[in-house]
C-alpha cells in the first residue's frame, strides 16, 4: 500500500483497503493512515469520513500517525473545527502532530489561522522542539495573516536556536512573509545577507506583485539579473511577466517576451500560462490563445488560465467549450475551475450558466469546498435568486465568515436589509467574529433601513475590534451617517482619516449631495483636485448633479468636458443623465437633445426619458413628440416611459395616441412600482455586540 500511495496512485490505494477492510485480514494504524492520505489527495470528504469512522471502531483514531492524517485531511477542505477536535483527540502528540496541525492553518486564509500561534505554544510548553518545517509553515501563516510582529518572533526563535541556517527554504519563506506583510526593507535585508539563491528571489518577486506592488517587482528584477548576476528561471520569468499583467504593460510583457526568445530559453508550461494570462489581460485574446495550442503537454494551471481569460472578455461559449476539451483531453478540472466559471457567470448574472456549474460541482464533489459553495451563493445572489441561495448556506455543515458575509451580501443585494442585520446578529451568535467587509455590509444594511441606532451601534464595534483605522470600513460609516441623518457624524469621520483615498472623497461628497448642500460638493471637488486626488465616474455623477440642483450651467458643462480632455474618463449614461437635466432645468432643451444625439451611448432611452420629463414640464410638445417618437422605435419595457409619452400626446391633444400607449402598457403587464417610507424601529437593536 505505502508503495502504490508513493507511486501517485491513491484510488489503487482506496481500493486496497476496501479489500483489506474484510473481516478475516483487518486494519492497522498505517493502512488507516495511508488510506485518510489517499482521500486527502482525492479531496474526497465522503470517502474520509468512512476511514475515520473505520478508525473510530478500531480504537486508532487517538493515534499521532493516524490523527495527524486526519488532521491533514481535514485541513485539506478547509474544515478546521474539526481538524481541530481530531487534533485535541492526539494523546501522545509529537512534532509531527502539532506540525501538521499547523501547517493546516498555514493553508486556509481565514481569521481562525491566529490559533497556529496558540497551538506552537502549546508546543513549546510540552518540552517539544520546533523543526524547520513548523517554522516554514508558521511564516506562511505570519505572511497570510500580515502579522508582522508574529513574523519577526518565529525569525528571532529560529536565529536563536540555530534552525535553519544557511537554509534555502526558511530563508526563502522568510522573504516571502515579510514581502507578504508589506515589510519590504526587512524582507531586502533577509536577501543581502542569505545565499541569495533565485528561490529568494523569486519569493520577493511573487510577493511585491502580489501585494500590488508590480512596478516594485519590474525593478527588483533588473537588480537581481544586473547588480547581483543572478540567473533566473522559469519561475521569476514567470514573476515578471504576471507584474505585468498586474501593469497590463502589454509592451513591458511583449519585451520579456523577446528576450526569452533571443536567449533560446525554452517556454515551458508555467512561462506560457503566465504569457496568455498577461496577454489576455492586456486583450490580446488572439497571442493568448496562439500561445495555449502551442502547447505540446497542457496541465490544469493552464486550461485555468485561458477559462478564466476567456470568461473576463465575455466569452463565456468558448470558457464552457474549453471545459469541454479540457475533461475530453482527460485532465479533470479542480476547484480554481470552478471557481473561476462561478466568479465570472455571477458578474455576468448568467442564471442557466450558473445552474449548470453548480450541478458539475455537484456530481464531481465540489459541494463539499466551502469555498465553492460561497461562491455559489454569491452567484444566486448576484442572479437575483436568493431562495436558492438561502436553501444552500441553511445546507452548509461549517459555515465560515465568508458563507455569512456572502450570504448577507446576496439579502442586500435583493433589497433585504432587515434579513441581512438578522443574519449578522445571527453569526455573532455561532461565534464568528465580524471583519471589515462584514462591517460595510452590515453599516450598508442598517443606513438603508434607517436605524441610526444600529449605525452608532456597529461604529462602536469598530472601534473594540480596532478597525478605526481601516478607511474603507470609515467610508461606509460616512455614508451610513449621511443616510440616516447625521451629517455631521459623517464630516467628523471624513476629517479624523489619516488616509483618504477617492472613495473617502466620493463618500462626504455624496453625503453633502444628500442633504442638498451642492455648493459644499462642489468646493469638496476642487480641494480633491488640489490634493491631486484624481475623480472617477461616480466623482462625476455627484458633481454634475449638485451642477444641475444648485443650476451652475457654465461650470456643470465645464466639468463634462473636463472629464474626457482632463481627466480620461469615458461619460457614462448616468453623467449623460446629469447634464441633460442640468440643461433642462435651465430651459436648453434643444442642447440637451442635441448632445445625446452625439453622444457614444448605445442605450439612449433612460436619457431621453428624462429629457422627455422636461419637455412635459416645459411644454415644449413639438420635441417630447419626437422624442416619443425615438422612445416607442427603441421598445424599450419601461412602465414610467410609457406613462411620459402618453402624457405628452395628451398634451398635444391626441387623446387617442395617448390611450393606445398606455393601453399596450397594461397589454405588456407593465405597471409602476409603487412608492415605500422607512422608519425605524426598536427591533432592530444590538446589531454588533
């Protein structure tokens, strides 16, 4: 059995002990242990749970090679409460137990990875001493975490102790844990003074592109091949050129591109899948998918690739096509695959896409991934399908903190606010521990319901779990406050930040917009200018609007202009929407008709609806007739649409155009959604506690 698990062969290994599993042969703890390091590797929870029952039954499962297994296995599928509770059931734990145990952590990125720390202490306490392979992973969870302070202990201990010296992977993981944690002085100071092996090289490379700093990580490797005159390899050509696609420097990758050809070095299947996606993220579709065939052997990481690629251009026929291929060439698709097909038909709100993935993730045992199983949540969600959703998460055995954020981010995506303060309130009870994002959306909920209390309330939260410091999480409270009355509260926010990004910025414009101090929005827009923060679109939509409510005609067209000749940003149909109804409220009908005539928009009709809502106002019912005329040619299916134009025919007197449109509305089963006032009541208290 240890020969043919060793020979990469785990499903010859299962059914080995299936057979052995007869009663006149029996089981021993290394058949136990190498049949849970099988379904390990299957990623089979079903398959697991049996041997762990057969290990129960056998007394074997307080044994340290058979629990560490289970542990591993546990681990492996992110269930850590119960890698946990095997663990806890270890009676004469050894290194290798607490190792495995630790390196579990390593593994899942989640706020319960802090306990690796609890558990080396544990350790320690027990007279047992650290090896090099619980160093490695605790630095991964130091890096994960970003726990900076906890990454300089794990490395003093090791300096201390002597483990690891001259070692080329404590030395790489420590490069890559401090990169990871921001920490880029000490992680160059690790560099200079190791062998400066292309492995260290390659963790500071991977680490700056990870942590957004891929210009950073372009110029590292011009020292590292120039200054220090070390060779690369596949894997920081790889580096690079993924710093690219981060760039979307399509001629900085074009250049890498060349220089492996000029030096004959040859495209292995890590190159390549780096080369396709850069190109494909710099829309290059075409070299990427020349690239991908060109391939003699494709693995998973690269049939990945191109799926994810093809899904972000919107081309999700040849995404699907590709998954098709990719299972015909015998290659099985892994969670990454699923993941990604998930992410992107959630973007792209692709219901029967959706339900068909779900079912693949379903028939090849998927489901049991926490981490697929909230994404497809967040599909349902995003699919306007929140039953479907609900009836998932209420069938998830281990729900983490990302399950009940997605879950309470689909409830307020769908309009239900009070389920997703419900479900907060609920989580806190299961024992997790809110983060920022769960903040936001909880701050989110509780602004539209109208609970000023529950505002104060999760304000309070933020500051005994110290995220006063988080400016996104403060950008939520500022628009929380704005919408629930307390501008004031939302101007003392803005002005304690340390950091504001443009989204602070976007936040306190928006909150005074909400109160109708529109000259105050637009003397917040010209401090941002003079503090060199550039505006994007939604900077725009509130600026134009204050424009049009404060009937600031000259500076609302100069700030359009602006926004293209200055500014780079393309006007959307809601900055197209602004300056229409600033020009109509001043009169300038005609203007208005004429810019959406040259504008680039390729759906007109909320535009012209509004226009048309101007012209009735003004009774200019030679235009809202020919406006209408466009509306009707568009047969666009909107209720207030047809309400507008049959208006404007009755009020140029044609009563029997204007009942024949509203009659094809009633024929179309079209009909106004009705008007809804809040208030808050006392229910809805003790949001975060």
């Amino acid at each position: 059995m240890v020969d043919i698990f060793r020979a990469g062969h785990p499903e010859e290994v299962i059914l080995l002990y299936r057979e052995l599993k007869l009663p006149q042969i029996g089981l021993d703890e290394k058949t136990v242990t190498f049949g849970l390091k099988s379904c390990t590797q299957l990623r089979n929870l079903l398959l697991g749970k049996g041997v762990h029952a057969d290990s129960l039954k056998l007394g074997l499962s307080r044994d340290k090679f058979v629990g560490s297994s289970l542990v591993g296995l546990y681990s492996k599928l992110a269930l850590m409460d119960d890698s946990q509770k095997v663990f806890e059931e270890i009676l004469d734990k050894d290194v290798v137990s607490y190792t495995s145990m630790i390196t579990g952590y390593s593994e899942n990125m989640d706020s319960t990875s802090w306990k690796a720390f609890e558990i080396v202490s544990d350790m320690l306490r027990s007279n047992l001493e650290v090896n090099r392979v619980t160093l490695v992973s605790l630095l991964q969870v130091a890096g994960n975490l970003g726990a900076t302070r906890e990454g300089k202990s794990v490395h003093c201990y090791s300096v201390r102790r002597g483990i690891g010296v001259s070692d080329e992977v404590l030395e790489t993981s420590l490069v890559h844990m401090y990169t990871r944690c921001g920490a880029y002085q000490l992680a160059s100071a690790v560099l200079n003074n190791s062998m400066q092996s292309v492995a260290s090289w390659n963790a500071i490379l991977a680490g700056l592109a990870q942590t957004g700093q891929s210009g950073n990580a372009i110029h590292h490797f011009s020292v590292m091949i120039h200054e220090h005159k070390v060779i690369p390899d596949s894997v920081t050509y790889a580096n690079v050129i993924s710093a690219c696609a981060e760039l979307r420097n399509s001629a900085c990758a074009a250049s890498v591109h060349a220089y492996l050809i000029r030096r004959s070095i040859p495209l292995d299947v890590v190159l390549v899948t780096a080369l396709i996606e850069v190109y494909f993220k710099c829309t290059r579709i075409m070299r990427s998918r020349s690239l991908f065939y060109q391939l003699m052997v494709k693995d998973v990481v690269s049939y990945n690739t191109m799926i994810y690629g093809y899904l972000q251009s919107g081309m999700d026929n040849e995404a699907i096509a590709l998954l098709k291929e990719m299972m015909a060439e015998c290659i099985a698709p892994n969670s990454v695959t699923v993941l990604s097909l998930l992410a992107a038909i959630a973007d792209h709100r692709d219901l029967v896409r959706g339900r068909c993935i779900h079912g693949f993730a379903i028939r090849h045992g998927y489901c049991s991934d926490v981490d697929i199983a909230n994404q497809i949540i967040r599909m349902y969600s995003s699919c306007g399908k929140i039953a479907a959703a609900r009836i998932l998460f209420a069938s998830l055995e281990k729900k983490n903190l990302v399950s009940w954020t997605a879950m309470m981010m689909g409830c307020l995506s769908c309009g239900h606010g009070g389920e997703t303060v419900r479900l907060c309130q609920l989580m806190q009870q299961h024992g997790e521990k809110p983060d920022s994002v769960t903040v936001m959306t909880a701050a989110q909920a509780v602004s539209e319901l109208g609970h000023l209390k529950c505002v104060k309330q999760i304000h309070c939260f933020v500051y005994r779990a110290m995220l006063e410091k988080d400016t996104k999480t403060t950008n939520s409270l500022i628009t929380a406050y704005a919408k629930c009355g307390r501008l004031d509260l939302s101007v003392g926010l803005f002005l304690s930040l340390e950091h504001r990004d443009l989204d602070s910025w976007n936040s306190m414009i928006s909150a005074y917009g909400m109160h109708g101090f529109y000259i105050k929005m637009l003397e917040m827009f010209k401090l941002m200018e003079e503090e060199n923060v550039n505006p994007d679109g939604l900077t725009f939509s509130s600026v134009l609007s204050a424009c049009s409510h404060a009937g600031l005609v000259k500076e609302g067209l100069c700030i359009f202009q602006s926004m293209a000749s200055i500014y780079s940003v393309l006007p959307q149909e809601e900055h197209y929407g602004c300056i229409v109804d600033l020009l109509s409220r001043a009169g300038h009908l005609e203007e208005g008709y004429k810019l959406i005539k040259l504008s680039t928009l390729n759906d007109r009709s909320s535009v012209l609806c509004a226009l048309l809502s101007a012209c009735r106002t003004h009774g200019n019912t030679m235009l809202g007739q020919i406006i209408s005329n466009e509306l009707l040619e568009l047969r666009k299916q909107n209720p207030g649409a047809y309400a507008l134009i049959s208006e404007v025919f009755a009020q140029k007197g044609q009563w029997n155009k204007s009942a024949n449109i509203r009659n094809r509305a009633k024929e179309s089963g079209l009909r106004k959604l009705p008007g809804s006032s809040l208030i808050e009541s006392a229910e809805q208290a003790n949001t975060l506690r």
